[in-house]
C-alpha cells in the first residue's frame, strides 16, 4: 500500500480483555514506532523496532503492553487485561532509519 | 536519552501574522529534524524537516531554522490562514548507536489556533 495501515481504526473493549493492534508499515521501511496519544495529549513513545536490532521497548508502561515485529514487515501490539487507563488512540509510524517518518491514521481504543 | 522541549504549548494568531514554535533538543548527535502537523482526528502528517549540514530550508509559507550550537531548531509560518490551525510537534533523531540509533523522539506539541 501507499501508506502506513493499522486496523482496526476503533475498537471497543471490555476492562479486563485482550486487544491486538496492527500496523502494516510503508513496503522497505525498516524501522517502526507506536505511539500513544491520550485525548488531548502528545505522542507518548511505546515501542522501537529497527531492522534487525533488538527493539527499543524503553517507553511500555507495564508489563501489560507487548510488541512484536514480523522481520521488517506487520508489527502487533498487544495489551493484556485492558484497564479504562488504556483508552487512547495508539499510532504507528514507519520509516528508513535516516529518512522521513510516516504515520498512520491510528487505532481509537475505548475500555468499558 | 534525548529529551525534546517544545514552547508555546499554545498559540493564537490573527489570520495574516507570522506563527512561530520553538525546540530545543539535548543529544548533540541527533542530526535530522522533522516536524508535523496534526489534525483533529487524524494521524500527524510531515510537513518538513531538515538535516544538521543545513542551517534553514523553506518550503512556501513554512520554514525551519536549525542552530546546532544552541541545539534548537523552530517552526516559521508566515501569512498563516485559518487552515493551519492544529497541533504542531517537532521531533529530533539520534544518530548514534544503540538500541535507539535512528528513534524519532518528539516535543510535547503545539496547537496553533488562527483567528478569521
């Protein structure tokens, strides 16, 4: 595709679920960032993939949230037993590693 | 890490005036700095950057400065309308080693309301 994809664009979850985000990168891109952004709120750094290094997970507020990247392709995040805390729109951008990064148009997560 | 300031967090122009944003960075090895425009709802959209062997780059109404020195870098909008108005965020790269070479790390944000 032409841009950075993520699905689903909203999803509603009970507190205490599992959710799964995805992110399909720009074709080529070898590095991956998620984000999230509360409501009103800058982009909180989560996560850092880069080619073949181990990834940057300096910015997962619990052991609840976990990433993984399928070499330099789809990423997922993960969070485990959802709390109303969680509820944001989570981005996700890709880029070459000296080049311009793009963003998708973000997962709108609500916990009920 | 690097840490990125962004200032003002909020900022209200009359339709015609300029519109500046201000960062400042701390790793003086971060070399390439973009910035972004977010609108309501929608995923932040490059808007332009520059690298650190260029000291302004311009791009129609926009432009960036860079002082490597001072390790700060701002926004300029001139004859801005109101369909700037939105959240602006700068973002430095670290070009050094490690775990976070190439990590993109951002300001806190600005939104930019323009007056009719």
């Amino acid at each position: 595709g032409a841009g950075v994809s993520q699905s689903p664009s909203n999803k509603v979850t009970e507190k205490g679920k599992d959710v799964e985000l995805r992110c399909d990168p720009i074709s080529g891109h070898t590095a991956l960032y998620w984000y999230r952004q509360r409501l009103g709120q800058g982009l909180e750094f989560l996560i850092y993939f880069q080619g073949n290094s181990a990834p940057d997970k300096s910015g997962l507020p619990s052991d609840r949230f976990s990433a993984e990247r399928t070499g330099e392709s789809v990423s997922t995040l993960t969070i485990q037993r959802t709390q109303q805390e969680d509820s944001a729109v989570y981005l996700c951008a890709s880029s070459f590693v000296t080049a311009a990064a793009f963003f998708g148009q973000g997962t709108r997560l609500t916990v009920v | 890490g690097e840490n990125v300031e962004q200032h003002p967090s909020t900022l209200s122009v009359q339709e015609g005036d300029s519109a500046v944003i201000k960062c400042t960075y701390s790793d003086s090895a971060s070399n390439y700095f973009p910035w972004y425009k977010q609108e309501l709802g929608k995923g932040p959209q490059l808007i332009i950057d520059i690298r650190s062997n260029v000291g302004e780059k311009k791009d129609q109404r926009i432009a960036v400065t860079l002082n490597k020195t001072a390790k700060h870098f701002s926004l300029h909008i001139t004859e801005t309308q109101p369909e700037d108005s939105a959240v602006y965020f700068c973002a430095a790269r670290v070009a050094a080693g490690g775990t976070s070479y190439g990590k993109l790390t951002f300001g806190q944000g600005t939104i930019l309301t323009v007056h009719p």
